[in-house]
C-alpha cells in the first residue's frame, strides 16, 4: 500500500525533521529571549536588520495556509508578542516591520511558521 505521505515534499516535512521543532525541544541551541508555554522567540542565526529575531508558536505549522480555526488565539498572542518584543528591544516607536513568508517564492525556507521582527534600520518597500 501506498504511503500518503509518500511524494509530500520537503514543504510537509514532519515534526522530527523540522529545524524549528528541534529549537522547541533544545535539541538545536539558540539565543531564547522569550518562552511561554505557547510560543518561542530566538534571534535569527543569520540577521538582516540590527534586530532580527524569530517568533514561532511551540505547535508545528508548515505554512500559514496550514493556520486552522483553532489556532486563531495562537496566532494573535504571535503577533502580540512580536510587538511586546519590538516595544523591549526599544524600537517600536521608530518602525519595526514583521514579516511572515509563505512559500518558496516568498523565500520561506524553514515550513514551520515564523514572524520575522526586523528593525533598528530604516526598511524599504517594496521590499526585495
Ligand atoms: P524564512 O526564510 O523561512 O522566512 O526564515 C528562516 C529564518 O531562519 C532565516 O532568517 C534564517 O536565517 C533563520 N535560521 C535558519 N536556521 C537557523 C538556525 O539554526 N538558528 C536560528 N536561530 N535561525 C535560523
Ligand atoms: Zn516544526
């Protein structure tokens, strides 16, 4: 018999196989500023802003088409907390941006849901 998940792709990768998860469970170090029972934030390996860090929700979501009904309450504390981040790091009154991509033309590389907090520069639109 088949498997289903046969042909998936890298963009359905499982839990065990995912970067982010492996953050979520310490198996990968990283520099955490903030944990709550619901979400992480780290700061982004390869940073492209003075701030750039990473807010994902502890559950894995590849994609934001993946974001269900039940994740509504989730996905709000994420981006609430980006901005409580953006207020801490002293840059939310100047302009931060968060971006979220979403599939491979977008540039995502990592399928499991992030928001990218970016500031401390001045950011372009439209963005490249
Ligand atoms: P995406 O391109 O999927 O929107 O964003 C993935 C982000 O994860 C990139 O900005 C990349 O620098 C970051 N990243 C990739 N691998 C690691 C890692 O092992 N640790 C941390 N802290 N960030 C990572
Ligand atoms: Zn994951």
């Amino acid at each position: 018999m088949q498997n289903s998940r046969a042909g998936s792709g890298e963009r359905e990768n499982r839990m065990v196989d995912c970067l982010f998860c492996r953050i979520v469970s310490k198996k990968v170090p990283a520099k955490i500023i903030y944990e709550d029972e619901r979400i992480l934030a780290f700061e982004d390996v390869n940073p492209q802003a003075p701030v750039h860090t990473l807010v994902i929700p502890k559950k894995h979501i590849p994609t934001t088409l993946d974001i269900e009904d039940e994740d509504n309450a989730l996905i709000g504390h994420l981006i609430r907390t980006a901005g409580e981040i953006a207020k801490g790091k002293g840059i939310a009154e100047r302009g931060f941006r968060l971006v979220v991509n979403t599939n491979p033309e977008a540039g995502q590389t990592v399928y499991h849901v992030h928001i990218h907090i970016l500031g401390g520069r001045h950011m372009h639109w439209p963005p490249g």
